[in-house]
C-alpha cells in the first residue's frame, strides 16, 4: 500500500467515524503507520484535527452521497451567478432552489447520524453551514471532499450590494401664462364688459394653480419621507450587520478557545497513550529481566550442589 493510500484510508476512517473514537483511532492509526514504515505518513495522520459533531455529521452525508456535494457546489454557482446578473426573476428562482436544497440536506445529515431529535443548535450549525457553502466556494469545498473541521457562517446579507434608489426631482409648479404689454384703444373699450364675465376663469385658474403648488409640495414632502425612510433602514441595516459580525467574532474566538482546549487535551491524550506505551514496554523488560534473573540463580543454585 502507498503512502497515499495509507493516508486516504486513515483519512476517510477518521472523518467518517464517530468524533467520540476520532482520538482513540488517530492514535492507533499513527502507530499502524510507524509500523509499517511510514514515519512521514504517521506525523500526517497525528497532525489530523478533530472536527466538530455538526461538521461530522456533514462529512458522514457527503461520504455516503457525493451527489449531494455536486448539487451544492453547482447550485452555489448559480446563485451567485444570478445576483451578479440582478434578474430578479432569475434571484427569486435561485433562492427558491436554495430554501429547498437546504431544506433537504438537513434533515438527511440528522438523520445519517441517527440524530432524530436534535438540539436546535446542532440544527442550526448544520443550516448555516449549507448556507455558507452556497455563497463561499471554499467552504462548499471542503464540504466537497468530506473533511469540513468547524461549521461555517455567512457574515452580512448578499454577496452583492444592492443598488441604491434614484429619487425622482419634484415636478415644477405651473406658471402663469404672461400678458401682452399692451393694448390697443380699441381692445380696451368694452373691457369692463368682459371682466365679469373673466373673473371666475380667473378664480378657476388661481384654484389650479394653488391646487398644483400643493401637490408638488405633498409630493416632495412624500418622496422626503421616503428618502428618510430609506436612509434610516440602510443605517438599520448596517447596524444589524455590524451586530451579526460582532456576533459571529464572538462566536469565533468562543470556537477557537473550545478547539485550542480540545487539541490541548488531545495532546494530552496522546502524551498519556504514548507513555502507556512506553509503561508496557518497560514491565515487559522488568519481567523478562526478572526471569533472567531466576534463571541465573537457579543456574547458580546447580553448580552450587
């Protein structure tokens, strides 16, 4: 057997079992490999880390179903092929295949893992890291090849910014039309004939124009508000991100300080199996040496007679 098959063995062994026996066998895996004289394979395999049950639980679905990493990855690419396109027809599908998909793979890694009533953070661990693996390629790889250590989450709302709103200018208010600078003699006589009958054209006119002042007042008012609005739900939306990345820093730094106590007592383990090793070794050499002993004195007793 190659060094790489060794290693792709122990690999798949490892991520595929249960995490309770993941530092039992690496240990047991390691000392196969110094065995059989693979000393470089052996510190690769001891070097292996230990994932998380959520990101086991993930591992064991994609061993048992490769498919299931194919479709992940290729819808991944769709969606985010779709919100650089901004058809929103074309995002509304893609996110309706991305609730579905997740929607699937969920309840299927649970129950691979015989997880019938899983807690809800186990649950949520598992969502998210679909998710992410559907917006982060590198995440979807890992997932791809089985050997994802810790869960994965996507920190903001969209992989592209949406575009901002054009508010439309107000429109003008209506202007009079001008009058003539002036008039002949002859347009003036009769005039006070005439101005009766115009005075309620020109209360009509006032009215319309008063009525348009109005509207375009409400409306710049209106389309005020809705700047506002708009302006108060980015600043929302900044801050909820800002909250969510706060958030996920938090929960990184509590995952790093759980896996730097976790790889301590791993070490730890190993160092004790190493020294139980060590231990047999020496009441082996302490019982051959004490039948050595026996011997020689038995011997001795002989020549003594």
């Amino acid at each position: 057997m190659t060094s790489d098959d060794l290693l792709g063995e122990a690999v798949g062994e490892l991520y595929e079992a249960d995490p309770e026996e993941f530092t039992r066998r690496r240990v047991e895996l390691a000392a196969a490999a110094r065995s059989a004289g693979q000393a470089a394979v052996a510190r690769r395999i001891a070097a292996l880390r230990k994932p998380t049950r959520s990101a086991w639980m993930i591992n064991r679905l994609m061993r048992s179903d490769p498919d299931a990493a194919v479709g992940l990855a290729r819808l991944g690419e769709e969606l985010r092929a779709a919100e650089l396109s901004g058809d929103g027809a074309r995002i509304r599908e893609s996110s309706q295949a991305r609730r579905e998909l997740i929607a699937t793979l969920v309840p299927r890694a649970l129950a691979a893992a015989g997880e019938h009533n899983p807690p809800a953070a186990l649950r949520e661990e598992i969502t998210a890291t679909f998710s992410a693996a559907l917006a982060d390629p590198e995440v979807a790889e890992q997932i791809q090849h089985a050997t994802l250590l810790r869960p994965a989450r996507r920190v903001g709302f969209g992989t592209v910014q949406p575009p901002e709103l054009a508010l439309v200018p107000p429109l003008p208010a209506a202007r009079p039309a001008a009058r003539p600078a002036g008039k002949p003699a002859a347009a003036v006589r009769g005039r006070g004939r005439r101005q009766a009958g115009a005075e309620p054209a020109r209360r009509r006119a006032e009215a319309e124009r008063e009525r348009r002042r109005a509207e375009a007042e409400a409306e710049r008012e209106r389309r005020r508000a809705e700047a506002e609005a708009q302006r108060e739900r980015r600043r929302a939306r900044t801050e909820a991100e800002r909250t969510l990345a706060d958030a996920d820093r938090a929960a990184q730094a509590a995952r790093q300080a759980e896996q730097q106590q976790q790889d301590a007592l791993e070490r730890l383990e190993q160092q004790l199996a190493e020294t139980r090793r060590l231990l047999r070794d020496a009441n082996g050499q302490a019982r051959r040496a004490e039948a050595a002993r026996r011997k020689a004195q038995r011997d001795l007793d002989r020549l003594a007679d």
